[in-house]
C-alpha cells in the first residue's frame, strides 16, 4: 500500500535510517579526498605554533569535555592554536569526531551519565582529571549531563585544591538556570523583565489558566513547554495555545501527560524575533560574548555586530546575571530571548536559560582572544575595564554541510516528486545550499584539522544510524552540530 502524501516513505523510520547510511557511503571517497588533500597541504605548509614556556613547569593541562560536539571541538581548537599548554579532551563516545584531532595531546573515554545512577560518569571525569593532574577543565556538558558536571567540580576541587580552575557552575546555579520555571523565577527576582509564566503539574491546570483567559476577554496566547527532558514535546513546544475550539485544547493538553514528575510551563507567547547567546563568565565578571539569530532547531549561525542595540542589551542581561552570581560563579552561559518589537524600539523577554557552553562558540574559531579569555581563569585578579572579547570582525559565518545536503537538497528534491513542495521552493532552498557552501564556513571542517570532518559523517553517525535500526530507536530529527538525536 501506498504510503499518504503527507508521510513519503522516506520520512519513516527504516528508509531514512537506510538512505542516511547510504548517502554516508556513496559521499565517503570525496571526504577521504579532500582530507587526504588537506593532510598533504599540511604537511607542505604547516600551521604556526605558539612559541613554548620557557619554563616547562608553567605549562598547564588543559581538559576540554564534550568533543563529539562542535562546541567542544571549538574551544580544543583555540586553545591548541594559540596557547603552549597541553589540551587534552574526553567525551562518552568512543568514536568522538574529537577524539582525531590533531589539537589533543590524549582523549579520554567516559562512561555514559545514566539518569539512575550518575556516580559511574562522575567518577570516570574524576579518574580523569585526577591521573591527569588537569589544572583547568573546561566542560561542554550535554544537557543531560549538566548537574553531573556541576557536582564534579565541587569534588574536583577538594581532589585537586586551590590550582584546579573549572569553567563549570556548582550544581545548584545549574538547576536554578537550566530549569526553566526557576529560572524565570530568578530573573524576575533580579527586577528584570520576564514574560508571564506558571509552572503546571497537571493537565487541569493548564486548561484552568488557558480557560480564563478567554474568560475574562484577554486575547493572550501562550506556548506550553515541558520544564525537563522530553523530545515528544519539545518537538511541538511552539504551538500557540489556546486553540479556537476548547475541545481540540484539552485534547491537546492530555495528550501531554502533565504530571509532578512531568511538569511544563505555560509561558506568555511573545510574538517576535528570536536570538541566543553564548558568555564565557569568569568569577562572576563576562569576560567573552556573542549573540545570534534563533530557531528552534539551530544550525546557521550569523553573528550579530557588537555595535548593535541588541547585543548591548543581550550583553547588559548577561552581565547582571553574571554579577549577581559572585566570584564563585564561573561557567559557560547561554541566555535565548525573544524581542517584542522592532529595532531600537525592541523589548526583549528571556526565555530560557543554558547554564552550559552554546554552539554559537563557533563564531570565535578566528578570534585568538578567546584563548586568553579562558586562561584568566587562572588569573587571580581581574580588572573591571578588561575588555570583553567578541568574535573577531568580519566574522564568517557557519553552516554544517552534512545537514544542508540532506535539508536544502535531497530533502527539498524528493518532496518536489512527492508533490509536497514547488519548484520555486526548491529553487530558493538550493540558492541557500550554495550560497552557505561558496560563502559560509563549516562548524567542522578546518583545513589543519580535517579528520574529525570525515569521522563526524563516515563514522560517528552511520553507527548511530545503524544502532538506531537494529535497536528499533525511532528518532525525529537530529542536530548535526550537537550530536543530539531527538527521539519521536
């Protein structure tokens, strides 16, 4: 039988697994090409390294968590390019795309965090920050290991003592930044603004806050988002509530399975532009900041010019936040927003916060700056006038090629035979492709570094891709630059 046009054969769960593999395989000998070519210009034209300590003893050991990601692969990448120190890396997979570059001196495999029972991933990073003697480490964390992370640095530091630095926050700042209910409820506490958000337990009360809007003539709408983990969700989490027929709204809320154990948000829809951002905080002050246009699912990144309004208000937020955490507050921060309004006129709402390293790190992959930026965590005072470092200007901006062939090609192309888009649509899709090709940069890609490329597509991948079909894994979509496979 004939699948219905709106669900084509290779929407489904064993012919996009299949297809992947194969698109995998049939691109592999033009990857192993252009590394091979990359290796061989290497060779005829290495890159410059920074000159050594001078005194061996100084030069520190750098642990950078997180490699499979391109975040992770980023900052290794800085660090190796304009420091003397050693940078070694560690990641919960075995194939990491980081784990081939040249910017590690060794790379660690961890043991998976495990919701149940997280002391074997939180002793295997201790194992490795011990035998180590790791003098900075700097964390990438997975959403689902960020409390971990944060426990690891309070055992680190009573391991290692006064010289071990962490660019990590304590467990308890990253529960109350990455859960999105205390989180709004912290900032407001900071007197600053914040749309309209009640926490929910059940599908009842949801419906109640929903109902009396209309109730009491208010045309407010608003999104229901889950407080946790839950890709089902967050799948649909901007669909704008309430609906017109009360009926198709409650249907909508128990189909969500509220409960204490799964709580969600209903927050006040705001109608407007989205952006992100990503601060290196050093003992409370900022010290490095970016920002850039949102989605819900990011995979281009377009830096926004510190010049502008936005970004000296996105950065005036960060660096409230940042103060009010002290000098014990050290730590990636990543702050979306949503801006009511246009232009200088703009009111922006936070609306979630990432007390972790964000991908929009790839727009400092030419900025030797951010090295120096992580480094001042060993520095024992920092000036106020210190300059914040931002992405050297003009920034380039990023794209991942795996995702643009697969999303603005052969996607776009196969729903053109299923009827499912135009060809004018097609045709603007395909003018995207090459425009992000002829003028972006790959987050992954780097001529000096060009096997994490080829490991990322040809390796780490088709393993999930053949994990995901024996072991029946239906997945929606995935995030090429995080590594994050989201499941359906």
């Amino acid at each position: 039988m004939a699948p219905p046009i709106s669900d084509p054969f290779y929407y489904r769960h064993v012919p996009k697994n299949i297809l992947l593999l194969l698109l995998s395989f049939i691109t592999s000998p033009i990857s192993a090409a252009s590394v091979l070519c990359c290796l061989v210009y290497g060779r005829l034209f290495p890159q410059s390294k920074p000159l050594p300590l001078r005194d061996a003893s100084e030069r520190k050991t750098i642990l950078v968590t997180g490699v499979s990601m391109t975040k992770g692969l980023t900052i290794a990448r800085v660090l190796a390019q304009h420091t003397p120190h050693r940078i070694i890396g560690a990641d919960i997979s075995a194939v990491s795309p980081g784990r081939f570059s040249n910017s590690l001196a060794k790379f660690h495999v961890l043991t998976p965090p495990d919701g149940s029972d997280a002391e074997p991933y939180i002793d295997s990073l201790l194992g490795v920050i011990k035998s180590e003697s790791v003098d900075l480490w700097i964390s990438c964390s997975s959403v689902v290991a960020a409390v971990e992370d944060g426990e690891v640095v309070r055992l680190a530091e009573k391991e290692r003592g006064a010289g071990f630095q962490a660019v990590q926050f304590r467990s308890d700042v990253v529960e109350r930044l990455h859960e999105k209910d205390q989180f709004i409820d912290y900032i407001a506490s900071l007197d600053l603004r914040v749309p309209e958000s009640h926490r929910c337990i059940s599908s009842d009360k949801v419906i109640r806050i929903l109902t009396k809007e209309r109730k009491e003539g208010v045309d407010r709408k608003f999104i229901l988002k889950p407080i946790g983990v839950d890709d089902r969700a967050r799948a649909n989490m901007m669909t704008i509530l309430p609906f017109e027929k009360r009926e198709d709204t409650v249907s909508y809320v128990k189909n969500l399975q509220i409960s204490s154990k799964n709580p969600f948000q209903v927050q006040q829809f705001i109608s407007g532009a989205e952006y992100c951002t990503h601060a290196l905080v050093i003992r409370g002050r900022v010290v490095a900041f970016t920002c850039c246009p949102s989605s819900e699912l990011l995979m281009h990144y377009e830096a926004i010019p510190p010049s502008s309004d936005l970004f000296q208000q996105m950065l005036s937020f960060t660096k409230r936040v940042a103060q009010d955490g002290g000098e014990s507050f050290s730590g990636h921060l990543s702050f979306d927003f949503l801006a009511e309004g246009e232009g200088t006129i703009s009111e922006l709402y936070p609306i979630e916060c990432n007390p972790r390293a964000h991908t929009a790190v790839v727009l400092f992959s030419s900025t030797p700056q951010m090295a120096s930026a992580y480094l001042s965590a060993f520095s024992t005072s920092q000036s106020s006038e210190m300059e914040i470092v931002s992405p050297r200007s003009p920034t380039p901006s990023y794209y991942w090629l795996g995702h643009d062939v697969v999303a603005l090609m052969l996607l776009p192309i196969l729903d053109l035979f299923c009827g499912l888009t135009t060809l004018s649509e097609l045709l603007d899709r395909m003018t995207d492709f090459w425009e992000h090709v002829i003028n972006w940069r790959d987050g992954t890609f780097m001529i000096q570094d060009p096997i994490p490329f080829f490991v990322l597509y040809h390796v780490y991948w088709p393993v999930k891709f053949f994990t995901a079909l024996t072991q029946r894994n239906s997945w929606s979509r995935i995030n090429v630059s995080t590594t994050k496979v989201f499941a359906q």
